[in-house]
C-alpha cells in the first residue's frame, strides 16, 4: 500500500467473514442509514439506479420518495436478501449483475434520473471506466451521487480486507468525475467522528473489522454526531460524498474541452 493506494493486485481481495461482518452491522444501523440517505436527497430523482446494493441496507430508504428504484449487486446471495427484504416496496426492482461487464439496466425509451453508488467506486480497479459508463444510463442533467471512503493517510488492513483499491482525496475524486465526463456539482466531507476510531482499529491496531460494539454505539450515537458533523465535516470526515452531473448535449457543444481539464493536472490523481 502506498498514499491510500493499493499497489499490489494481490493486496485487494474482499474477505468474506469481513464483509459479512460490515453488511449485517450496518444493516442494523437504522440511524446512520437515514443520515446516509439524507446527506444525498436534495439530488435523489423519480427514477433512480442503485449500484452495489448488497443486502439492501439503503435501497429501502432511498425508494420511499422515488417511483422506481432499480437495484443491483453482483452478489446472488445479497440480492436474494435484499428481495426478502424488500418484498412489501412495488417500486423497487432487483437484478443481479456485474455492473463492470454485465448490460446495464434499461429503462424502455428513458433514462436514469440518478445513479447512486455507496461505498462502491472505491472496490472498482477502473473507476472512471465504470463510471463513465454509468453516465450513459443517465438523462442529460441527471445526477451521479456516491460515497466513497476519504482521507488516503487512513488506508490500513480494514480497507484490504474488505477490497478496497483506494481512498478518495477531493482532487482524485474531481479528477475520476472529469475522466468520465461529469461534470462536478457537489464534493463534502462525511462524518468526521469515525475518523478516529478507523486510525485507531486499522492504522494502529492493525485490525480488519473494527469491534461489534462499536459500530452499534456509534449508532445509538448518531442523533448527536449527526448536527456535530456540520461543523466538524469542514476540517476532515471518514468518508466523502460527491454529486455529479452528466451535461446536456448543448452545454458540451459549447464547452467542449471544460471537462478534460481537471484531469489534464498531474496533481488531481497523485494524492489517492
């Protein structure tokens, strides 16, 4: 690992007993999950595309204001309990699939209001190709929301273990959104309180799940985090969410070399 990036192929595999730990804890964060798909609503459309939607932590909550939610996983173990899970809501579709290789899912003559990806990108070894190609499900001036882990000083053994590529810089996101010919609308910083529990249990510790009961606390802590974090958010956070638009055709018409320029800074992908 180097700058909170992995460098070795090998590095990056997912350990199941890992992931299995962090699905089932957080699908019992009922608190964070609404926190979660509160930061994002202002951008969340009628029709939504979710990818990477495991068990379906967040897809109940992000369908009950949208008419249709399409959700995916290449897991068929995960988007079979997402379907048990989400059997009394008509509005939301399951389909399994890699969204790296498979066909993406249609929408007959529409598109895709919004994408949505948590905690994906950062599993993806070609980010920007996948996120280019997420861009075409989307109408002209619909929105890609994603959250991805921050801060690359905080890479550690809890990253690779659950497959994790990289961490996310402000810049090397910007860059990633340029690359895929979005245009950047929103970049922030997410829940700045984790941050010291994530360097304690990974950078020093060493550990590759972070204790049982510490992620119920954090939970149960959350009605007071949640306001704390507007204020703590500006100085760092454990996450980072980012809002991008993909641009009509007559703004690319007449912005034709806008979007290649964040990505033409060497500077934009050095820090991740």
């Amino acid at each position: 690992m180097r700058g909170g990036l992995a460098t070795d192929r090998e590095a990056v595999t997912t350990d199941t007993a890992v992931q299995d730990f962090w699905l089932q804890n957080l699908s019992k964060a009922d608190a964070f999950t609404r926190w979660v798909v509160g930061e994002m609503s202002p951008w969340l459309g009628a029709r939504i595309l979710e990818v990477g939607c495991g068990i379906g932590t967040y897809t109940a909550e992000i369908a009950s204001g949208a008419r249709l939610v399409v959700a995916m996983d290449m897991e068929h173990a995960f988007v079979a309990d997402a379907a048990r899970r989400l059997s009394g809501r008509p509005n939301v579709q399951l389909i399994c699939g890699d969204a790296t290789q498979a066909n993406l899912p249609e929408l007959g003559d529409r598109a895709f209001d919004t994408v949505v990806l948590l905690d994906v990108l950062e599993h993806i070894e070609d980010d920007v190709g996948l996120l280019a190609r997420l861009s075409a499900k989307l109408r002209p001036g619909g929105h890609l929301i994603l959250k991805v882990p921050a801060m690359p000083s905080l890479y550690s053994p809890m990253d690779q273990a659950i497959g994790h590529w990289r961490r996310y810089h402000r810049r090397s996101l910007t860059a990633a959104f340029a690359g895929a010919g979005l245009e950047v609308v929103r970049i922030w910083s997410f829940n700045a309180a984790a941050v010291p529990a994530w360097w304690w249990n990974g950078r020093v510790r060493r550990h590759r799940s972070p204790p049982r009961e510490q992620v119920a606390l954090y939970n149960r802590l959350v009605p007071i985090l949640r306001p704390l974090d507007r204020w703590a958010r500006l100085f760092c956070g454990v996450s980072l969410f980012g809002v991008a638009r993909r641009p009509t055709a007559s703004e690319r018409s007449l912005h034709p070399d806008r979007l290649p320029e964040a990505l033409s800074d060497p500077q934009c992908r050095s820090d991740i």
